[in-house]
C-alpha cells in the first residue's frame, strides 16, 4: 500500500515521502481501515510519538496523520461494536502508524460509525479540534451557560469548534486572534473579537474560562484574566503561570466515541462547522505539512475517492 513516511527527524518535512509499506496487522480489538480521507496537525513532526512507540523505541518509519474517515475492511481478533463495510471515522493511535496511508490499523475503541450523508472530507476535520475543543471547555474548563470563556485563536482549527460549542451551550465567547482573523472570528459567533496584534490582551476583563491554543506569552498573561474558581485551560504546554485564584490545565485530546458521535450530530443538524481550508491528494501531503505552506482551515489529505 502507499503511505507518506518519516523516517529523519533532523530532515523535517525534506524527509517525508510517499512510499510502499505492507498492508497493516490488525491486533486484538483492532479494525483495519481503508483511510478515505485523513486529517494531520502541522507540529506531529515535533512530537516524541511520531519517533519512538511507548517502550521508547525508535518506530521509523512511521506514517503521521491522526485522524481519518474511511471504511472499515478487516476486524482484528475479539473486534466488537463495528463492521466490514462500515463507515467510520475518528482518531488513530498516537504511536503507531497513522493515517497518511490507504490502510491503517486503529483500535476500534477510538472510532465512531459515520452517518452516511457527512462527506469523508468533512469528517477527517472533525476528531482532534471537536474532540479537543470539547474536552477543553466543559470536561477540563466546566464551561456552563451563562459563563463566560475567551477563546485563543477562535479563527483555528481547534478555536473554530470552541466558538461554535460555546455559543451553543449559552457562553459568553470572547475569540481572539490576528486581524486577518476577525471575520471569520465574528462569522463563528464570537460576541466579541480581540486582535492580538492591535489590543492588549488586559482589556478583555474577568472571564471564567481561558481556552489557549497559542501558549508562550499569551498563556502567561491569560492567568491574569481567569476570575476566581475560574480555570485557564491550555492545550499548547504546560503552564508557567498560574491563575491567583482559579486551576490552570494543560492536557493531550483523548479519543471518545460518543463524542465523536455527538459532533457528528451537530455537523449533520448544521449546528457545528468544521472549516476545511485545502484538500490535497497524497501524494501532496509533504507540501502540505511544510511550514508556511498552511491555509486557513484544515488541509485534508484525501486518500482514496469514494
Ligand atoms: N494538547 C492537545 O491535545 C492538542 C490538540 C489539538 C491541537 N493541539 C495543538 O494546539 C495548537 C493549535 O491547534 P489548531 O489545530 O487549532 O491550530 P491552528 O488551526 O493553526 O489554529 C491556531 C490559531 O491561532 C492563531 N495564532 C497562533 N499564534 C498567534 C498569535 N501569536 N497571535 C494571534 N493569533 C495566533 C493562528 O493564526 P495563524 O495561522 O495566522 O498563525 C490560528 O488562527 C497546535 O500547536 C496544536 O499542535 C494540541
């Protein structure tokens, strides 16, 4: 089969390329998944799992790319609660083999079933920012109606379904990121927009949640903000500051499938938007990882056509 794999973590996105590795083993609970269409995060090259499996051990080479929809075409042994022929989509184990690849092993555990009228595109955009961004507002940050939350980088990836999840549940949402991004920002729903680059950070007051997508400086100066009993949620590195008052959390996505399956209810009613920027076949997927290449929105790599 074709993958995209890394195999020089000094060589960066020069090392990536499209390549013929055997078709994957499925283990106990395992399905094998022919990937329709596959989702990956700019920074994966930089990630201690792209490198080594959970033993420590060098893994190259690996294929990256975490999310994934596609059709389920093998169950491994013991495998339960999907089937052959089963559209699903989700997110792929961090230390193993990903989903920049025709066919890739997942626990089952970490997939949803895939209503058929939600296109693979669509679908591939959906696990790590909804999933993340959920866990983010109300699992970590115990966001409730009425409350108020500001957003970093509203007009991202993951930002983008904050707003949206936010507003939903009766939030106050204060979305920040650089001007360019005001639009989209207001067009997501953000009561109010704050220009990184223009205002300073200080003025957008007291909130109960922080959802920061950026870390560094702005995470440093977005404790101040947290209100008492609040909580600064960060998904970029753990905290150097903390709130006087309140938590700061950082933590890494977890895979649900109600979730998951929850997301792909609110995309079907049209109450939740993933944004997907530029869709590339894979043999693109090199050009599309390389920095300054980005788009606004989510690349997708669309694998196999329907
Ligand atoms: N811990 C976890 O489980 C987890 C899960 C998902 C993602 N992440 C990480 O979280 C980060 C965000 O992910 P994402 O998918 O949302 O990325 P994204 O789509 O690139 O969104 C980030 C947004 O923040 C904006 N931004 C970045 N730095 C800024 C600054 N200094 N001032 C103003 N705006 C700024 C970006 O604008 P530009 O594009 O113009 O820079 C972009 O709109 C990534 O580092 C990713 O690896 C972590």
């Amino acid at each position: 089969m074709q993958a995209i794999t890394v195999r020089d973590r000094d060589a960066g996105t020069a090392g990536m390329s499209l390549t013929d590795l055997p078709y994957p083993h499925a283990a106990e609970n395992d399905v094998i998944v022919r990937v329709h269409a596959s989702g990956f995060t700019p920074g994966e090259l930089d990630w201690p799992a792209t490198w080594a499996d959970r033993a420590g051990r060098d893994r190259t080479p690996s294929v990256p790319g975490h999310e994934l929809s596609g059709v389920v075409v093998e169950l491994g042994y013991g495998t339960t609660g999907l089937s052959v022929g089963q559209r699903v989509f989700g997110l792929a184990d961090w230390t193993r083999n990903g989903t920049l690849a025709e066919y890739t092993a997942v626990e089952a555990r970490n997939l949803a079933p895939l209503p058929a009228d939600i296109d693979h595109t669509l679908a591939a955009a959906l696990p790590i920012s909804g999933l993340t961004a959920w866990q983010a507002l109300f699992d970590h940050g115990r966001l409730t109606t009425g409350q108020t939350v500001l957003i970093h980088g509203a007009a991202g990836g993951v930002g983008s379904m904050a707003v949206q999840l936010a507003r939903e549940a009766g939030a106050r949402v204060i979305g920040t990121g650089r001007s360019a991004d005001r639009d989209r920002a207001l067009g997501l729903g953000v009561d109010t927009f704050l220009d990184l680059q223009a205002g300073r950070l200080e003025d957008a007051g007291e909130v109960d949640v922080v959802l920061d997508v950026i870390g560094g400086d702005i995470l440093d100066r977005s404790a101040a903000l947290v209100r008492a009993g609040g909580t600064l949620v960060t998904i970029a590195m753990p905290p150097r500051v903390q709130p006087a008052d309140g938590r700061a959390v950082f933590f890494v996505v977890e895979p649900d499938r109600a979730r998951l399956a929850d997301l792909a209810t609110r995309v079907r009613d049209g109450r939740l938007k993933p944004v997907v920027g530029a869709v590339r076949p894979l043999a693109e997927a090199p050009a599309a990882f390389a920095p300054g290449k980005r788009t606004s929105g989510k690349t997708i790599i669309r694998v196999t056509q329907d």
